[in-house]
C-alpha cells in the first residue's frame, strides 16, 4: 500500500511541473505585454495560441503582439478570432490597426462596434466618439486623395531638410531658423525670405513650446516692425513659405483640425481686411497621421516638395518631391480601395507614376541650385479690361476705384474657394451618412448652394463694376 501512495505522488508531482512552468510562461509573456515588450511577449503567446487555440484572451494578446511588431496579416486574423468570440478591446485594436493601414471604413466599423458594447455596459466612450470622428474625417479625406505625382523622395535627418532639394533664387531663400535669428538652440523651423530679400516670414515657440509664425520687413539693412501673422490663432503653427503673388501662404500647424501632430494648410491674404483668410487642410496624400511640414513649390522649376516623418525612425524625415497640379485632380474613384490607400499613404511613390514618363530630367533640376532664369513672368490674374487691354497685376489699373472693385472681385473669389471646398465636405458627409444625417444635412447643402450662387452673382457685379470704372479713366 505504501509502494502505491508514493507511485500516486510522483506521478502527481510529474503532472503538476509542467503546470507551473506553463503559469510561469504566462506570467512572464503578460508582464512583457503589459509593459508593452511586445517583441519579447509574441514568441510566448504564439505558443499559447497553439496549445489552446480557443482560449480567446490568447489569440487578443497574439494579435496585438503581431500588430505591434509589424505582422499585420496575423494580428488581422487573431483579432477577428477574438472578436468572434466576444472579446470586447479586439474590436478597439482591429480599429487602430485599419486606421494605421488607411483602411477607415472598416476602422470607422470598429469603433462603432466598440462604443455599441461601451453603452451596453454603461461605460464613457466621449474618448472613442472623438476617436470615431477622427477616423470619419481619415475617410472623407482619403476619398478625396489628390492625383498627383510624386515622382522623387530622400530620406535625411530631421536638421538636414534644406539639404534634398534647392529653391530657385526667383522664388525667394529658405534657410534654418537658427542662421536667420542667429541662435545655436534653435533647430526645429525654418525661414523663407522673399526674392527681394526686404520680407522673411518664420516661426518662433513661446514659454509653453507652442510656435508662432511672425513676419517682419527689412528697413536699411535692419530686420524691423515684427508682426504676427494670427494674431487671434494659438494654435503650433510652423514653417511658412509663400508663393510668388505674395498672397498664398502655405504652413504646418497642430491646430486649425489636424489629423495628427503637423499637418499642411494654405491660406490666403485678404487685402481688404488685412488679415488671412481661414486655412484650407491640404488633400492626402500630403497630409497624413504623422507629422507633415514645409510646402514648397517652386514656379521657375515647375516643382513642389514637402517633408514627413510617415514610415520613418526617429529624427529622420523622407522629402518628397511632386509636380503641382492646380486643378487639384482627385484619385479615380473605379480604382481599388487598396490602391487608393496605397496612393493616399504614399506607400510606393512608382503607383503614382504615369506609364511611359521618364522623370530623370526633372529630379536633376530640383537637385540644381539656380540663380537666374529666362522663365516669363508669372501673372498674378488675367482681366480683360476691353477688347484691346488686358491686365496681369493690381498695378496694372489707372484708376484706384477700379484697383479697389477688382479687390474685391479678388476677394470673392477666395471665398467662393473656400466655400466650394467646405460644400463638398457637406456633400461628402451627406453621400455617406445615414438616413437621419441627410435629412439633416440637407438644408444645410442647400442654403450652401444658395449662398456659392449668390457669391458667384456678386463677382460678375463687381467685375462689370470694374471695366466701367477703369474704361471711364482710360477714355478720360
């Protein structure tokens, strides 16, 4: 009797080892996850999900682990796996990981899956409600993607941005902030001078690090008279340049309705009030969730670069070189979702290539520094004054009563812009909401619509206006 007890207790001893290195296995792969050493915890939990494929906590904290370390394919499926049964944060993280690979309708899924299970049992879900917004904005943006070559790109470090591609003279000088305020501290923005070199427009932070773009003019050799340019706007706004017509503005901000960290907008002056307009977020793909900063295009070379920290390792940034189009072209809708996401992420600059096109010549001339060139001049308008006189500039009109209607004509114009661009926001969301949001959005669109015509009317008013009153001079 004896001889058996101690043959029942080795082999219970020999049955219960293997159990606690099986529950210290565990707790070591959960310390790493909760520590978020998700490199270290997948091994472990690859060999959990093996040996209890239908434990479903194991095939959430596997899925995380793979989307974490890049395996996306595998998170997807052991995400799907958990979610199928029941597990409530499967559906936040199958939503992080379609917004990261620009894939929000499925995203947009997610969380309204999620926050469905929040409200049932009676948990806040303000956060993830702001996060589902976000993700709505992601979509509307991505359906609008920009047709555009991207035809270049140049990995550098973060200080050396200037380095990838030169500016023709014409267009004005870009130089770090720290040569133009002559301080070795700073190194985070950059400055752009004019072609006549008598205005420079930049960015200085504040006590709380937030940077404010200023512009000042040169008097006698004497940068003076400081001014900043959103004298309202606290918002981080960083790296200006302005096109050739004075006017346009491009810049970074954190603000103004960013997608994440820097985001590109452009914004006009409006010279009856003195001020800018209201800034306009730039299309995908030259904004994303990373950071995105300094727009320069280039009209002597017919080019445009932008910079980006999407898909780069810390303190490095890829600069990537575009042909402007100013009609603003929007991706073909007949393509595929994945292929918009790709040209929308600016996954592989070659899908936006055009078949046949040699670009060699092109990346030469950005890489060209050029002093002078021959290019005709650019226009800031073309008015036909009568059948004989065209006028290009404000400086072209002999009568100031006529300059100040044309300036209003010019005005208009620029709110008939952003209004267009606000409109097609309201469209979008109309097309893609549900039945209560087009109702709701209906009137809005068409009190919209009502106020574009009455815009469009008003330009033709002031430019009848104008001929009349400059012809009158001329006659005179």
């Amino acid at each position: 009797m004896k001889r058996f007890f101690y043959k029942l207790l080795h082999l219970c001893v020999l049955a219960f080892f293997p159990l606690i290195g099986f529950t210290q296995s565990l707790d070591q792969a959960k310390k790493w996850y909760n520590e978020g050493l998700f490199e270290e915890a997948k091994p472990a939990f690859e060999k959990l999900v093996k040996q209890s494929p239908n434990n479903s906590s194991y095939s959430l904290w596997y899925g995380v682990c793979c989307y974490e370390t890049g395996d996306l394919a595998t998170a997807e499926k052991y995400l799907l796996l958990a979610r199928s049964r029941k597990v409530t944060d499967a559906s936040r993280h199958l939503a992080e990981m379609y917004t990261s690979m620009y894939r929000y309708k499925e995203a947009v899924a997610m969380w309204e899956d999620y926050i469905d299970q929040l409200v049932k049992k009676k948990e806040n879900t303000d956060d993830y409600q702001s996060r589902l917004e976000k993700v709505e904005k992601l979509n509307r943006m991505k359906d609008r993607a920009e047709d555009v070559q991207v035809i270049d790109s140049m990995v550098v470090s973060k200080d050396k941005i200037l380095s990838a591609y030169f500016l023709s003279e014409d267009c004005g000088i870009l130089q770090m902030d720290r040569d133009f305020i002559q301080s070795p501290d700073l190194s985070q923005s950059t400055v752009y001078i004019n072609p006549k070199g008598d205005r420079a427009f930049y960015a200085r932070p504040g006590p709380d690090g937030r940077y404010t773009l200023y512009t000042q003019t040169k008097l006698l050799d004497v940068w003076t008279d400081e001014k900043a340019l959103f004298p309202a706007d606290t918002e981080d706004n960083n790296y200006p340049f302005v096109m050739g017509d004075g006017v346009t503005l491009y810049f970074a901000s954190k603000g103004n309705g960013s997608i994440g960290g820097y985001d590109l907008f452009i914004t006009r002056y409006n010279t009856n009030s003195n001020a800018y307009l209201a800034p306009e977020q730039l299309s995908m793909p030259f904004n994303s969730t990373a950071n995105d900063y300094l727009m320069v295009v280039d009209e002597i070379k017919g080019l445009g670069w932008f910079v980006s920290d999407r898909f780069q390792p810390e303190g490095f940034v890829c600069v990537y070189l575009f042909i402007p189009n100013d009609s603003r072209r929007q991706l073909d809708g007949d393509e595929s979702d994945e292929m918009l996401s790709a040209r929308a992420a600016l996954t592989s600059i070659r899908d936006s290539w055009r078949t046949g096109s040699d670009y060699d010549e092109l990346i030469l001339l950005a890489k060209t520094d050029i002093e002078h060139t021959n290019k005709q001049e650019v226009h800031d308008f073309e008015f036909f004054i009568n059948d004989r006189t065209v006028y290009y500039s404000l400086a072209d009109f002999r009568s100031s009563e006529a300059k100040s209607f044309f300036e209003r004509v010019i005005s208009l114009k620029q709110q008939v812009n952003t209004m267009e661009v606000n409109l097609d926001e309201k469209r979008q969301s109309y097309t893609h909401g549900d039945q209560a949001v087009k109702i709701q959005m209906r009137p809005v669109i068409l009190q919209a619509e009502t106020e574009l015509k009455a815009l469009l009317s008003q330009i033709g008013e002031w430019e009848k206006r104008t001929r009349n009153s400059e012809n009158i001079y001329l006659r005179n």
